[in-house]
C-alpha cells in the first residue's frame, strides 16, 4: 500500500485496439426524441471529460475520445451512428490490507487508553486509515463505449454488466440534462420462444450453437448449464419435456455473428465471424483509420441483427 500514484493516463490512452468490435450488447430504447447530433454531444461531453483521481478520491469517471490517443474528439460517427466512451479510474485498496492496518491502530489504542476501543471509536479509526491510505493507493480503470443507433431510436452499450450500465447512463443523463431511455423489451417471452426453438425448429436466419442455460420456473435455483454439447439431445430435450425453460441461448446468426441470448434480451459473448471482419479490411494508413472502417461495418451490421431478431420475438414492446 505503500506506492505512490502515478498518473498513467498517457499510456492507458494508448491501449486502443486495431479492431473496436463489441463483445456484449445492452439495449435501451429512447422513449422521447432529444438531440443526439454530434454537435451537441462533443459539446456536452468535453464538459464533462475525464480527469485522473485526485489524492483524497476514491474513484473518478469521465468522457474520452473513443478512438483514445488518435483524436480529440469525444464522439465518432458514421453514417448517422454516433460512438462514445467513458473511462472510470478507482483506488485500489484491499479490504485485508485496510484492516490489517486498523488492527494495529486498535491495538495501539488499546494499550494507550488501557482499556478496550468502542465500536463508534474503531469505525472512526478505519474511515482514518483509508484516508491515509487514499493518496498512497494505486489505481485502476476501465472503458465502456457505446452508440446511439438514432433512426432506430436505440442506445447500445457494450457490457453485459447491469451495474456498468446504469453508471454509464447516470453519468450521460447528468452530462446531457435528461436521458429518456429503459431497457429494449419484446412482446414476445423470451425464454418460451428460445425454449419452442430448442424442442422444434429455429428459424431460418438462426442457428443453434452448443450451450444453453435451462431454469425450472418453479425454483430458481434448479439450473442446468450446458457446454460444448449437442442440443438437440435426448438428454437437453428430456430436461425441456420435465418443464425447464430456456435462459441462454448459444446461437449464430446468418453464419455472421455468434452470441448468447438470455431471457432478458441481453446479447453476451458477442463474436463477429471473419467473413464480416474481412469487409473492415483494406488501406488503413493508421489505427484511427481502422477504427472507423471498424466501425461503421460493426453498426451496420449489429442494425440488420438486432432488427431481425426483435422481429423474431414479436418486435418492440412501448408503452
């Protein structure tokens, strides 16, 4: 806990891969219509750009420029899509550090007081040692890109993480004055429709892959997860006639793009096959370059799949 911070923010920046595919989509629907031109929004971001962790913060988020290191520009677009970035940067303090150190406090102030610490007392003396600690820990951080899909009134960000996601529209809501969006629902039940596919026929544009997820709705806790196995089994489909449900689904859509699908609409492990990469390829002169050729074939071809598979589940569900 001794070291000293350091601000690497230069040589994080640069951590920018050759290829910006998505592996995880979380999907929000815009419920009102707001201004999501590019103008506004660099305008809006670089108000609220990310700074490092100052000594006595135990955790700072902010916008950066999508391509890193290669731009300045808080927004990228293409063809009507518009790319962000946030990056959180937070102290690492490890709980058994921390009360390693308030241990010895106690035990100090045990000895001195001659007599034993009370509780109000100790957790004053650990809030104490944090602080100490703050501006002495190292760091930490992480990016989370998304992009607004405005014709299709959608927001898609990268992460299969609820918790992620919600701080990432805390913070855009703050930034931008209002954020009117909720989690992408169909009309359809997820878990039925994916469950009819796994015991009769997919639909043309989808393939089953090798793993799933099953649930008995009755108890929760009753799961079966399947890998690397043939799902059209005896054994899978005993599980489906004795009432589970499916969760997740492993599938590939038009041989293009491999993902799992769960019963909440979240797309996990997002892979896109070489043949779409391959349309990305060409005389790129740098990485800025790539990025955006990156880019503008993974938006349109995540439109095509995300329209076809909320078709495929009854469409949209609005209020």
């Amino acid at each position: 806990m001794s070291a000293q911070v350091r601000d690497n923010s230069h040589l994080f920046s640069n951590r920018i891969n050759i290829k910006m595919w998505f592996k995880n989509l979380r999907i929000y629907r815009l419920t009102k219509d707001i201004d999501l031109s590019p103008e506004t929004l660099e305008a809006a971001l670089a108000e609220q750009n990310f700074s490092p962790c100052a000594n006595m913060d135990f955790s700072k988020y902010g916008w950066v420029p999508p391509l890193g290191k290669n731009s300045e520009m808080y927004t990228h677009s293409t063809s009507g899509y518009v790319m962000i970035c946030a990056r959180k940067q937070e102290k690492i303090l490890p709980p058994a550090a921390v009360n390693e150190v308030v241990e010895e406090k106690v035990l100090d102030f045990e000895q001195e007081q001659t007599r034993p610490i009370y509780r109000n007392e100790k957790r004053t003396l650990k809030e104490d040692v944090i602080h100490s600690l703050l501006p002495r820990a190292l760091t930490r951080s992480y990016l989370v890109y998304a992009y607004f899909d405005p014709a299709s009134k959608l927001l898609i960000i990268d992460s299969a993480s609820a918790n992620k996601c919600e701080e990432f529209m805390d913070h855009l809501r703050a930034t931008l004055g209002s954020l009117p969006v909720v989690p992408l629902k169909c009309h359809g039940d997820a878990a039925n429709i994916m469950t009819h596919w796994l015991q009769d026929t997919a639909p043309k544009t989808i393939e089953l892959d090798n793993e799933c997820e099953l649930q008995n709705p009755r108890e929760s806790k009753n799961i079966v997860r399947c890998k690397n196995q043939e799902l059209e089994s005896e054994e899978i489909l005993t599980h489906l006639k004795a009432g589970k449900r499916v969760t997740q689904l492993a599938m590939v859509w038009r041989e293009a793009i491999r993902f799992i699908l769960t019963d909440d609409f979240v797309i996990k492990r997002l892979r896109f096959e070489e043949i779409i990469q391959e349309q990305a390829e060409g005389e790129a002169d740098d990485r800025a370059t790539q990025f955006d050729q990156d880019f503008a074939v993974m938006v349109l071809q995540l439109h095509e799949f995300i329209k076809e598979l909320l078709e495929e589940f009854g469409g949209v569900e609005k209020d």
